[in-house]
C-alpha cells in the first residue's frame, strides 16, 4: 500500500476549510439593527414566559397584572430588585425614575451594576434588561429627580401603584403626598443601609416601625401633617450598625435586595386582590393647609441604597 503525501492531505484539508468559510460567508444573515433586534425578540417572546406564574397565582391574576401600571422611584440596591421582580411577574407598564448614574461602589449590592455598566444612567439600564427579559412590558425611564413638578407627568401615566426606593426625604415626603392625594396605592422603602440580616425585613404600617432614623423623620412628618391615612412600608427591625458622620454608608445585596423583593411582591399581590387589603385605599388626605414638613436633624439620606 502506498503511503500518502502528508503534505498532499494538508492541502487538502485547508482548501476544504476555505470552501466552507466561503459558504459560511454566503449564507451568513446581514446583522440585525438593534431597533430590528427589539422587534424580532418582541415577535418571538415566549407565550409560556408567565406560566408558572399562572400555575401559582391563576391566569386571570396575571392577566390583570398586564393590564396595571407600576411606578418605581429610586432605582438603587431596593429598586432595582423591586423593577425586576415586577418585569418578571408581568406587570404591564413601569415608570423608572432616578437620576444616578451607576458608580463603582454599586456593584456589591446594585441589580443595575455592573463593569460594563458604570457611568451609564441606572433608569435606562433597567430599560433595556426588562426588554431581554419581558418585551411585552412597557417601560418609561425618566433620568432625573422626583420633586413635585413631575406630578402632572406622573398622573399622565395613570399608575394603578407606586413604589417609594428614594433616599431624598423631601422627595419622599412628596411622592407619598402625591399618592395619597390621588388615591393611588402606595409602599415606601425605610432605611435598609448598616443592617447585615435580610430575615429581619418586615412589611408594616409606618407608625409601628421602630428603630429606623428614616421611619422616625417620616412618622414625625406625617402626625405633623395630621396625614390620617397608613402609609404602608417595607422595613427592617434589626439595628442599624453604628457609624461615624460623615463617612459612606456601609451596605450589601442582601438586606436592599430583600426589601425590593418584599415591595415587589406585596404590590403583585394588591393589585391581584386589591380588596383584601382595603385599608391601604382609604381616601383620607393630607392636610392642604400645611406644606410640608422639613426632616429632623437626623440625617437619614441614603439610608435605603
């Protein structure tokens, strides 16, 4: 038998490869656009993505949940996982509104977070996370601050719930206004920075939380404001680690995120069955005659990150 040219094979192996690199090329799709890239993931999204929230909470459940708006302000260590977690159960529309942009020291506890994310406005990362995860779901990102002014654009929404994760006290104590005036549910987010335990994160009515600088300027706020009606709040009863004044809050993932979780899933859940909870829509309001009551002396900025 005669032995074959070793490099007669070699040859002939390469031209082989040649020849299918050329009609990998020939075949090959032109790049989709990323506009092109949104449509076809939003022609071939999953119908059974909600299925086994079906299976849990009843098609008719979910089908309302599609049919709701949700507004998340603050977009940090308990907004992002709250934003998330209402992507994920197929709530319909979100309004994402925070002015940050991601910064380094976000990315021990932060959904949004990432290297390749840094420098980047947390709002429209959040956008397009929930458009690979849930196209169907209409996200509205506003990058900047809450304040009052953006009441009228907010109302323009028609949100069916909110969701307070801002830091601002100012900006807390008018968005929680805002939906008490206007009779829209709502859950706000207490300090979650100095804690280390995220089994200690309950869900209760602002007056009863205890050990809490946040809690205590927000219960002071509203007795001030003769504000009758509960402000339902997520909160956490472990005690805050002491700190110097002045320094950076210390925080991880676990307490922030386990607070958007619980936020998240009180307000899936209200809006599923809104009458079970019939305390949260009682229509008292502030009081118009007084403005708003500055914070105390304890500073409580950041405390929810």
């Amino acid at each position: 038998m005669e032995e074959s040219n070793p490099s007669t094979q070699h040859n002939s192996i390469e031209t082989k490869i040649e020849k299918q690199m050329e009609n990998s090329k020939e075949n090959a799709e032109v790049p989709l656009t990323s506009q092109e890239k949104t449509t076809a993931l939003k022609n071939e999204a999953p119908a059974n993505s909600l299925e086994r929230a079906k299976l849990l909470f009843g098609k008719d459940a979910i089908d309302t949940l599609e049919s709701k708006t949700v507004v998340v302000a603050g977009c940090g260590g308990v907004g992002s996982f709250a934003i998330e977690a209402l992507a994920r159960s197929g709530v319909g529309k979100l309004v994402l509104i925070d002015k940050d942009v991601v910064e380094a020291s976000n990315l021990n506890r932060q959904l949004c977070a990432l290297t390749s994310t840094v420098d980047q406005a947390k709002t429209e990362i959040l956008k397009a996370r929930i458009a690979d995860i849930r196209p169907q779901t209409e996200v509205i990102a506003y990058t900047g601050w809450y304040d009052k002014e953006l009441n009228d654009w907010l109302l323009e929404q028609k949100p069916d719930y909110v969701l307070d994760c801002i830091d601002s006290m100012r900006s807390k104590q008018d968005l929680i206004a805002f939906a008490l005036d206007n009779q829209i549910p709502v859950i706000s987010s207490m300090g979650m920075a100095r804690r280390k335990d995220p089994t200690k994160i309950e869900i209760m009515e602002l007056e009863k939380t205890t050990n809490d600088p946040m809690a205590k300027v927000m219960r002071n706020w509203k007795r001030k404001n003769r504000i009758r009606k509960k402000i339902m709040t997520v909160c956490s009863t472990e005690l805050p680690i002491p700190m110097e004044p002045g320094k950076s809050l210390p925080s991880a993932i676990f307490v922030p995120a386990s607070a958007g979780l619980a936020m998240a899933s009180y307000c899936v859940q209200d809006l599923m069955n809104p009458k079970n909870k019939k305390e949260t829509n009682q229509t008292n309001q502030t009081n118009p005659t007084k403005s708003p009551v500055q914070p105390e002396s304890v500073d409580a900025k950041g405390e929810n990150k």
